[in-house]
C-alpha cells in the first residue's frame, strides 16, 4: 500500500516494528533500518542496482529478517518542492515494490539528506574511499530519521 501522505502513511504502520529508510539512486540503494520502538535509524548497507527484481528480492529479504513494519523511500525533489525524473523513477519503484508486499509504504522529502550524509562522514573524517562506500546508507539513515522524528512528533511512534 502507497501512502501518498505522510499521516496516512502513520496510520497504516503496525505497532512496535520497525521502520526501512531507502536512498534510491541509479546505481545503488541506501538501506537504513530502525529499533522496534522507532526513536534511532542506523544505516545498514548499501545494495548495488542490478534489475528491479533482484533489487526488491534483496530489499524485501532484509525487510522480513528485521520484520519491517513499514518502508519510505526518500523522495527527492527539486529545492523549489517541484518533482522531476528521479522522483518519477521513485514513485514508479514504489508501484513496482507495492505489487511485491503488503508493507506500508511512505515517501520523504529527502532534499540535502546527501548533503547532510557527506558533511558528517567529512566531520566524522572519513576518507574519500570510506565516504564513498556508506555514503548511500548513511543518507538512507537521515531520511528514515527524519521520517521517525516526524512520527514521534505525530504521537504515532509506538
């Protein structure tokens, strides 16, 4: 299920699950998880893009070992809020996903999420090797906190 909305995205989770934040890129997919009671994410790893289907085989296999209760995909838009290509390919990846689970899943704005990784993993000093192997699922992980941070806000975080 889709949840165009955020609220309704909160409505649809499951009690005490937790949450997977996806960073969709051309070429990899940033994979961050949070605990069961949705207060922390933490980047998990970093899925190299082959086709759709081995791409969700592998997405959907960490979901039920982690026994997910619900996905967002970071959904980025231009600084202006306007959508272009990537959030089409996003949306049309979440379509894709939908026909596969019954996960719940929600978009978030992940604009600067990127950003926000790279100045970390810089304050952090990790190297240009180093920043280039997490970068994905480092940003994955400011999207999915972002999204838990706006739930316990919501009062809907357990």
């Amino acid at each position: 299920m889709i949840c165009e909305d955020f609220s309704g995205f909160a409505a649809a989770l499951p009690p005490m699950r937790a949450l997977m934040g996806l960073d969709l890129g051309t070429k990899t997919i940033g994979v961050a998880v949070s605990d069961g009671l949705r207060s922390v994410a933490s980047p998990l790893e970093t899925v190299k893009r082959k086709k759709f289907t081995l791409d969700a085989a592998r997405l959907l296999e960490i979901a039920e070992a982690r026994t997910i209760g619900g996905i967002v995909l970071g959904l980025p838009r231009n600084m202006d809020g306007s959508e272009g290509p990537r959030c089409q390919s996003t949306r049309a990846f979440a379509r894709n996903l939908e026909r596969l689970t019954a996960i719940p899943l929600g978009f978030w704005d992940e604009r600067l999420s990127t950003v926000a990784a790279e100045r970390a993993l810089l304050e952090a000093d990790a190297s240009r090797k180093r920043r280039g192997e997490v970068i994905d699922h480092v940003a994955a992980a400011y999207i999915l906190q972002g999204a838990l941070d706006r739930l316990g806000h919501m009062g809907a975080a357990r």
